[in-house]
C-alpha cells in the first residue's frame, strides 16, 4: 500500500522499506507534532516555522502566557497547516 509521506521518526518496515504514514488523520497528526515541537529558526530555509513550545515550558502558568501559547500555536497552523 503507497503511503503518504515517510513516518517519523525513521523506521524500516518490512513491507514498504521505510515506515510510511498510511492515512490523512495520521499524517496531519505528525505535521502539527512537528510544528510545536520545532524552535524557530530550527527549520532550513524556513526560519519562522515552529511554535517554539520550549521557550514557553518554565514560564509562569498565568493568563498571559496561556493566551501567548495559544496565540503562537493558532498563527504557526494558520501559516504553516
């Protein structure tokens, strides 16, 4: 069965050679895992992608915070997804 883009991260399997993502669902489960977990300027070519989840994690769990995660995330898929 042809597959949708590769399975990360990396793994052989025996009937396609490298693990595939077999549905959209996953596929697009996969994409926005990638998007919060990468850093700006992480990504080649692209500098701006990512949510930058780690800059956020000893923040204060205040108001402000929440509303700037949750702003980050909803730009970063509005552009990226």
């Amino acid at each position: 069965m042809a597959g949708i883009s590769p399975k990360l991260p990396l793994e052989l399997d025996p009937e396609d050679g490298i693990g595939l993502t077999k549905t959209l669902k996953e596929t697009i489960k996969q994409n926005l895992k990638m998007l919060v977990l990468t850093s700006p300027g992480e990504r080649l070519m692209i500098p701006e992608y990512g949510v930058g989840l780690r800059n956020f994690l000893f923040e204060q769990n205040a108001d402000v915070t929440r509303a700037a995660l949750s702003n980050t995330i909803r730009d970063q898929i509005r552009i990226y997804m």
